[in-house]
C-alpha cells in the first residue's frame, strides 16, 4: 500500500474537524512509528487547539518512565503486544489530560521479526477516557510502507472514535 504525504495530511485534517466540533483533544503515543502520527497531526495550521501532546516512547524502559507501562509485561508478553498498547494508551491519557488517544507498537523490520510476531506486526490500541479497543495487524511491505499504514491506521481509527464509532472495523 503506498500512502502520500497528501493522504496523510487529509486524514489529520478531518481528525481535528471532528475534534474541533466536539471541544475535544488527543494523544499519541507511538513506538515503531516514531512519531510518524503527531508529526501528520501537526502538519494542520491550528491542530494546537486539539493535539496536547505526543510521546514517542521507543525502549521499553522510555514506555514505563513516561507512561507508566507496567515493567512485569515486557518479559510476559514483549513489547509488540495488545496488553502493553492498552497500558500505553492509559498511559498517554493520563499524563496528557486529552480524552482521546492512539498507541502503536511493532516490528516495522528489515529485521526484529519472530515466528510468533513477524515483520510488519503492529499493535494499536485506542482509547476515549472510559474504553481502550486494541487490534493486531499485519501489514506488507518494507519498514517506511509498514509505518505508513500504521500512521493511516492509527488515524482512520481516531477519526472513527471522534465520530463516536468504534475505532476498529470488522
């Protein structure tokens, strides 16, 4: 899937329409995408007025210090996993006040892959201050296209949440 500059920014762009309409703000917190989602988000003139904050928050250790990823999940279930996505997007909301909230975590590749969790595995999660969904996916592709679709991903769901649907289809 080959994503444009273009398309990113056109999803960012409805993600703060739907936010401005309801007086609300959101949160990132991204490892694999290294701050390939706030980076979109702050590419529409006066996204300050719904974006608080972004955490990009690459090593583990980065994951509990500042959002409070419980240490005790990593050696249980690694770092690419629904239970550490969900921590971190309670993590983001706490510290950053925004109602809502996107978390993502994967192997973008060429290498870090397993058999359990190979190349272009990531973990998103999001969250609207009562419930968090999570969703794995599988995406094709080198590192920049399997980074790509997460960032397209992670705001397609946030524009769902914003609307008041869920933020994972199917």
């Amino acid at each position: 899937m080959s994503v444009t500059e273009d398309e990113l920014t056109s999803l960012a762009a409805r993600l703060g329409e739907e936010l401005k309409a309801r007086g609300e703000s959101v949160c990132t917190a991204e490892s694999c995408t290294g701050g390939g989602i706030a980076e979109a988000i702050t590419r529409i003139p006066g996204s300050s007025a719904w974006f608080e904050a972004g955490f990009v928050t690459y090593s583990n250790e980065q994951k509990t210090a500042q959002l409070a990823v419980p240490a005790e999940l990593f050696p249980q279930v690694g770092a690419v996993s629904r239970e550490v996505v969900e921590a971190m997007v309670r993590g983001a909301q706490l510290h950053s006040g925004a109602r809502f909230a996107v978390a993502v975590s994967g192997v973008a590749g060429p290498d870090g892959g397993s058999p359990e969790k190979p190349v272009g595995t990531v973990w998103l999660a999001w969250g609207n201050g009562k419930e968090v969904e999570a969703v794995r996916r599988q995406f094709p592709g080198d590192r920049l296209s399997v980074r790509r679709q997460t960032v397209v991903e992670a705001l397609q769901g946030l524009i769902r949440l914003a609307a008041g649907e869920k933020a994972v289809q199917g």
